[in-house]
C-alpha cells in the first residue's frame, strides 16, 4: 500500500469513528432530550458573554453533533462538519474550567477537538463524497 493510500485508510477510520461515536453517544441523545436539554447545554455558551437564546445554541450544539456525525460519516462537507464540531468541543472545554475541572475531565473534548480540527485541513480523504464532488 502506498503512504497516501495509509492516509486515505487512515482518514476514513477516524471519520467512521468519530462520526458514529457524535451521533450515537452525543448528538442523539440531545436532541432527544428536547427543548429542556438543549437550553441546559445551550447555557454553556455563557462561556463566551453569549447570555441569549441558549435553547437556540443547545439545538445547534446537539445538531453540530448529530448532523456533523452523519456528514464525517459520508465525507461530506468534512470541513465545514469538523469545525463546527470542534467550536462545540472548545465550548464544552470552556464551560469545564471556571469550575476548576481536572485536567482528565476536559481532556475528552480536547482531544476530540484536536482531531477535529486536524480534520479541518486535511478533508476527508479519497474515500468520501467530497472527493466524488470534487471539493476535497
């Protein structure tokens, strides 16, 4: 196998994964959970001044997770899926540190962050509909 084709393999991997993991473990159940939990996670964004509409943003957060899931999954739209997931780690980070939180209860949505972020720039790979579309 060529290096580029490991990083192909190696993208999809972290793609199927993470996708599945934010719409089963962290977008579902959020928006299953219905206007009550969306304003309790949409509180967060207090984080950053923003006081306003938090049923809104825990919408858009439980959205970010569960769509941005789907989209990792699909390779589509790869970029712009990971960055507003990794905006919704940085928030769930933020909201964990006024409290003093330990350095192992903000570490997940760090490092989930960082991956996705790394997603960011690199795309999807050769194994997405990006690629297909010709936007990787």
């Amino acid at each position: 196998m060529t290096r580029q084709g490991s990083i192909n393999i190696g993208l999809l991997i972290i793609r199927l994964g993470l996708g599945t993991m934010f719409i089963l473990a962290h977008g579902l159940p959020k928006l299953l959970g219905g206007p009550e939990r969306w304003k309790a996670v949409g509180k967060a964004m207090s984080t950053l001044g923003i006081h306003f509409a938090p049923t809104l943003w825990g919408f858009a957060a439980a959205m970010a997770e569960f769509g941005g899931g789907i989209l990792l999954i699909l390779g589509l739209f790869t970029r712009f899926a990971s960055a507003a997931m990794a905006f919704t780690m940085l928030v769930a980070t933020l909201q964990y540190l006024p409290g003093g939180a330990t350095l192992l209860k903000v570490s997940h949505p760090i490092e989930v962050g960082v991956t996705l972020l790394g997603l960011v720039f690199l795309g999807a790979g050769a194994y997405s509909l990006d690629r297909r579309l010709g936007k990787a």
